[in-house]
C-alpha cells in the first residue's frame, strides 16, 4: 500500500498484534496498512470512548501537563480565541478559560460533552471536526493526543488553518512514532513485547518530525517547531506505580539529551508542535 499522503511507496516497518504498519520513503509518515473507515472511527469515539477513559479524562492527572501547555501557548502571543478539538470532559479548556482564554471545543463523545456542558459549563460541539462550521476565526487551535487517530489528519490540518485568524497559532502533541515504534521491535526481539506493548502507542498513524516538518509548511503554515513533549505519565502510574521507573529515566535521557543536541534531538514518548499561520 502506497502512502495515502504522498502517495511514496512504503517499505513493511512492523506489526502490532493483526495491523501491519508501513513506512513511507518520501513523507516518512508511518501508518496502518488496514485503516479504519472514517464512519467506524467516528462511532467509536461518539459511542464508546467515554465508558473506556471517562477516568482517564476526569481526574486530573493531566492538570499539570495543561499548564504547561498553556504556559508554551502563552508565551507566544498572549491570551485570545481557542479551540480545542478532541476536548472531552473538558478539562483543559476549564484550565484556558480560569486563565482569560475565551474558548470553544469540538468532541464527538456524546457522554464527555455531556459532562462539559453539565459540570463545566464550556461551548462544546458535538460532532466531528470535519462538520464543524464556525464563522468567527480563533488565535489558538489545539488537537491535544488527537491527531493520529484521525483518518484524514491532512484535511484537519487543512480546516486549522481556514479557522485560524492571519498568524495564529496550531499547537500539536501526539505520540512520537519512531520512539514508540523503535521500544516495540527492541521489545519484540528479546521476546518481552507483551510486557512493555501497554506502554506504547499506536493508532491510525505514527508521526515522524519528519513527516511534521512537511504536513504543516504543506498546508501553509511557517515557524514549525517540534520538541520533545513533558511526559503525561501519571494516570499510568497510578495504575502501574512501577511505570515510574521507567519515566524517570527517559525523563532524565530527554534533558540530557536535549543539553547537548540543542534541542534537536527528539527522543521522548510524545512530541509538540507550534507552528503559525502565514
């Protein structure tokens, strides 16, 4: 199967459970060779996703990583107009607003936006991002963890930047595929797969920086810059409190790292992105 970004040819990179996942030659997009229907992917996020990580979502491990990137949004230009696609329970934007961001979300589970307009009180669509239709243009657009589980992410990317007002701001954070793909195989050859494959992450794409650094300018954007992510591990670690011996190391192989490439080496679990609107 030739990639269905660039249409590049694709060499076999590894196999999780029954998905075979390719490698393009030209994007360097890694991605899943049986992929999901757009229809099948939606219900089950609108169906099923609360009742898998409504915990997850509620409580409040994730607060500190909201600030810090918020703090990262801030820095850039201030506060404004945000919108967050794949809010759920609405947490992060709760987070925006106690910090003066006027915010709107996109979710398609019926339950979480539920909760958001009940508990919170956000402006939360219900509905997929592709039927969105906002007049009004925002500062700041955020797609936190959600990126790689879309069918078309370049068509995303594609409707940021129509709703992005003239050098606004997309902030990405998304698994780091060559990260997460390279503990698999390593795992798989000393037969211990099955131990470290609850730790990884793997949906309809595995991002590169690579393939980053020619989505965005692709589809119009400039100043890209893609970093190594705080790690999020604490709704793991609550759940596997041995999980934090193995955070603590990459966490200190990321700033040492880090240290001493400039920044340019990006070897953690999930990466960010900030980029603007030309």
């Amino acid at each position: 199967m030739n990639c269905p970004y660039c249409k590049a040819s694709g060499n076999f990179y590894f196999k999780v459970a029954s998905s075979a996942y390719n490698r393009c030659t030209g994007c360097d997009l890694i991605y899943k060779e049986d992929q999901d229907s757009y229809d099948n992917v939606l219900a089950h996020y609108r169906d099923d996703y609360f009742g898998w990580y409504s915990a997850d979502q509620m409580n409040g491990n994730r607060d500190r990583l909201f600030g810090r990137i918020l703090d990262l949004i801030e820095k850039k230009g201030g506060t404004g107009r945000l919108l967050d696609i794949g809010a759920g329970c609405g947490r992060f934007l709760t987070a925006a607003q106690k910090r003066g961001w006027t915010v709107k979300g996109i979710e398609p589970s019926i339950q979480s936006v539920e909760v958001a307009r009940g508990q919170y009180g956000l402006d939360i669509y219900n509905g997929a991002f592709q039927e969105y239709d906002e007049d009004g243009k925002f500062d700041v657009i955020t797609l936190i963890n959600v990126l790689d589980h879309s069918v078309g992410p370049w068509e995303e990317i594609g409707k940021v930047y129509s709703l992005l007002k003239p050098g606004g701001i997309i902030y990405l954070r998304f698994p780091n595929g060559l990260f997460h793909s390279f503990l698999f195989k390593t795992s798989e050859s000393l037969n211990i797969e099955r131990i470290i494959r609850k730790f990884l992450v793997f949906h309809e794409y595995c991002f590169t920086p690579g393939f980053i650094r020619r989505l965005l300018p692709d589809q119009g954007f400039a100043n890209v810059e893609v970093c190594n992510a705080s790690l999020s591990g604490e709704s793991l670690i609550s759940s596997f409190p041995a999980f934090s011996f193995v955070t603590r190391p990459i966490e200190v192989v990321k700033k040492l790292t880090g240290l001493i490439s400039g920044g340019k080496v990006l070897w953690c679990p999930s990466l960010e992105v900030i980029a603007r609107k030309k």
